[in-house]
C-alpha cells in the first residue's frame, strides 16, 4: 500500500473544507471590526452634532456612511449608522445577506 498517495487524496478532500473555514473566520472578523469601527464613527458623529456641524458637514466627513438622524420621543433624537460590507466566502450569502448590513443607533438629548 502507498501511504503517500492515501495521505495526499485525504489532503486534497480536507483543504476545501480548510479554505472555507478560513474565509468565514475572515469575514466574520471583518463584520466584527466593522461593526466596532461604526460605532466609533457614531461617537464622533455625536461630538460632531454637539458641535452643531450640520448633517451636510457631517455626510461629506463621513461618505462611506448611511446617516439618519430622527427624533425621538420628546426630547431625544436618534442615530442610525448603516454600512454595507461585502462577503468574500461563497455560499456565506445563503445564510447572511450579501451585502451585509451593519447598523448602529445611538439616542441622545437633543441639543
């Protein structure tokens, strides 16, 4: 028997396996910094607001951003971050959307 060549077919039928599992680690580290990146962005967007910049001033800072700014309540108002992030795994679109949203909201007192 040629224990090489039973070793090489088992390596050849695992490393898609290996491949796959590597992408989804990527892309779920991926949503994971982004979704921490945007809510960084969403403090800054707050400072910015308390600064009384304009949602214009604010857009053009931050381009790459949905920004939605709404009342809330009485004396709220809330913010919406979304961002769209790209799968790079294949067939991860069949269990998450692709583009996958990322959303962030923060309430806080109206200036």
């Amino acid at each position: 028997m040629n224990r090489k060549g039973q070793a090489l077919i088992e390596f050849v039928l695992i490393l898609p396996v290996l491949i796959l599992i590597l992408f989804i680690i990527f892309d779920f580290g991926n949503i994971f910094y982004s979704k921490y990146e945007l809510q960084n962005q969403s403090m800054e967007i707050v400072r910015l607001i308390k600064d009384n910049k304009t949602i214009e001033d604010i857009t053009d800072i931050y381009s790459k951003i949905d920004i939605e700014i709404n009342n809330y309540k009485d004396d709220y108002k809330k913010i919406t971050l979304t961002k769209e992030l790209d799968l790079i795994t294949p067939l991860l679109d069949n269990i998450l959307d692709d583009p996958y949203l990322i959303e962030v909201e923060r309430i806080i007192p109206n200036v």
